[in-house]
C-alpha cells in the first residue's frame, strides 16, 4: 500500500521547500493562493470529538498532531483564529520585511495575547525541524517531535512523549505516512487513542484501518459529507487526482470535478467508545460556519453566568 500511495502522490504538487523555512510565512502565502482551508473546515468538527472525549474521561486530552507542519491546526483549536485570518496577518509588507527571529518573538506575544479557548494540549510530529522549532518557540505546540517514522524508529525521548497521547490527528499528511508510521506511535501509547483522519479520497484507507483493527480500534467514516483542502494548483494536478479517483472506483462528479480537492473525516477508537457515541451521533457538519457574515449575536461566560453579546 505504500508503494501505491507514493504512486498516487506523484500526480500531487509538491511543496517541500515551503516546511524547511524558519517562520510560516511562504506558508501561508502559498497554501493561502490555492485557497488551503482544511484546518478551518476540520476545527468545529475535531471540537466536537474532543468534546466527545472529555465528556467519556472528564479529562483535558493531549492531542498528537501528526504532520503537524507550523502548529496551525493548534492555533486555529486554541484561539479564536482562522487560517484565512492568519494568512492575512502574514501577508502584510510590514510581516513580510522583518526577519524570522523578530517574526517568531512577534507571534509569541500574538498567541499569548489571545485567550485559549481549545480542549486540549498539543504536542506535534512532523518532518520538519524548523516547522517544529517555529510551533515550539511560539508556544502552539508543549512539545514537538522531528522524526520521518516512515523510515526511522521513534527514539527513546520521542516514545515518552507519545506514550501520554488520548488522541491522534492528522489533517493531510495521509498518503505521505502511512499505517509504518501510525503503527510505531500506537507502540508507543499507553492507551487506546482516538484517531481522527482527514483523509484525500484519492488515498486508500483499508490499510491503515486495518492496523487500527489489530490494535483494537473500530474506524467510522462519517457519512453525507466531505471536507474542502484546497484547490488544484495546475491542470495536470486536477486530471491526475480524477484518474487516481477512477482508478479506485470513486465517482468525483461534484465534489473533485468542480476543482477541489475533497477529504472523509475517519474517527478510529475501541469498539465500545464507537457504540456508546457514534460518530454520526458526535459530529454535526454546519456548512458556512467560517465564512465571513455580519456581526451575530453570541453567548458569553461573564461572572453572572451566559450573557449575550453581540459578536463583529
């Protein structure tokens, strides 16, 4: 299955140069031009399941975010951000003509100036050392991990770190890890981690369901819906994912064909989580949330309890 999935990611634009920076900020400006929205279509439902979590353990869960990349999918879980915002925060000449050390002690007052409003703590694996650097000194990320588990081991200190993990995420790293990496994080806990999976249609499931299967976890996908990553960057992207697509018996008519790329939310876990909260039952997908409205009126916790404010 690997083989397949390095086959499938060769009709992928690659976008290795933009992770090897010391700050986010060719990042966001070129994820940003293809309209790379999944950390803010996943946000509301990855809060959902941690509801689900935090309401079954009554406790706050540490969140392994694998290809974690700068942290934004903590940022954007964590603060009251969005990815569309962010970009626009780099993409001002001011931003874009200070140097990466005056950037990083920059967002790390920006972040802690922001109220933390996330269900969980973060730590992250990712390829990239100064992705991890950056998301670290920032204070997105407690801790990080560098390591490619496709073709390494998790190193002692690595394995201490995974080993607490309530849950695993990922939002597009599937197809470039597959069930070698998960399986060695799973090694590593001490319990049965929820996995969430934001998963390329165009990227097979069945073998790392499977390695979830041996481990004692069930996998749903939740039906009715799909998740918008980004744009095609070129014409042979597009053409390439709707064969890859054909291939494997998926129809892309309306959903890839219109130009984007579309991913399933999967939600791994022991079989008696899934039958006591399905998945269908924890998750409401409500199209339009992070678009931009005019202002709503809102509830907010003050000392004497809800109060309603007017939100711009």
């Amino acid at each position: 299955m690997q083989t397949h999935f390095s086959r499938i990611n060769q009709s992928k634009a690659v976008f290795d140069d933009i992770y090897a920076l010391d700050d986010p900020r060719a990042y966001f400006s070129v994820l940003g031009d293809l309209d790379y929205m999944i950390p803010d279509v996943a946000e509301p439902v990855v809060r959902q399941i941690l509801a689900a979590k935090v309401s079954e353990t009554g406790v706050t869960p540490t969140v392994l975010d694998v290809g974690c990349s700068y942290g934004i999918n903590a940022a954007v879980h964590r603060f009251p951000l969005t990815f569309g915002g962010l970009r626009h925060r780099y993409a001002r000449r001011e931003m874009r003509a200070i140097g990466s050390e005056t950037l990083v002690r920059l967002d790390r007052n920006f972040y802690a100036a922001w109220p933390d409003v996330g269900l969980a703590r973060f730590i992250g694996l990712d390829v990239s050392a100064p992705a991890i650097r950056y998301a670290t000194g920032v204070g997105l990320l407690e801790q990080g991990i560098v390591a490619d588990l496709e073709t390494e081991a998790l190193s002692t200190d690595s394995a201490h770190l995974v080993r607490s993990a309530d849950v695993i995420m990922s939002t597009g790293c599937i197809g470039y890890v597959t069930e070698k990496t998960f399986s060695k994080i799973l090694d590593a806990t001490e319990k049965r981690p929820w996995i969430i999976s934001f998963v390329l249609r165009m990227f097979p499931f069945e073998s790392l369901a499977a390695t979830f299967a041996k481990r004692g976890l069930v996998t749903e996908r939740l039906a009715g819906a799909t998740f918008i990553q980004r744009r095609f960057r070129d014409a042979e992207e597009f053409e390439s994912c709707l064969a890859s697509l054909a291939a494997l018996g998926i129809d892309a008519t309306g959903l890839e064909s219109e130009g984007l790329f579309h991913a399933d939310l999967m939600l791994s876990r022991p079989e008696a989580d899934a039958r006591a909260a399905p998945l269908e039952d924890i998750v409401t997908v409500a199209s339009g949330r992070g678009r931009p409205i005019g202002p709503r009126y809102v509830h907010v916790e003050g000392d004497d309890g809800l109060q309603v404010a007017l939100e711009p």
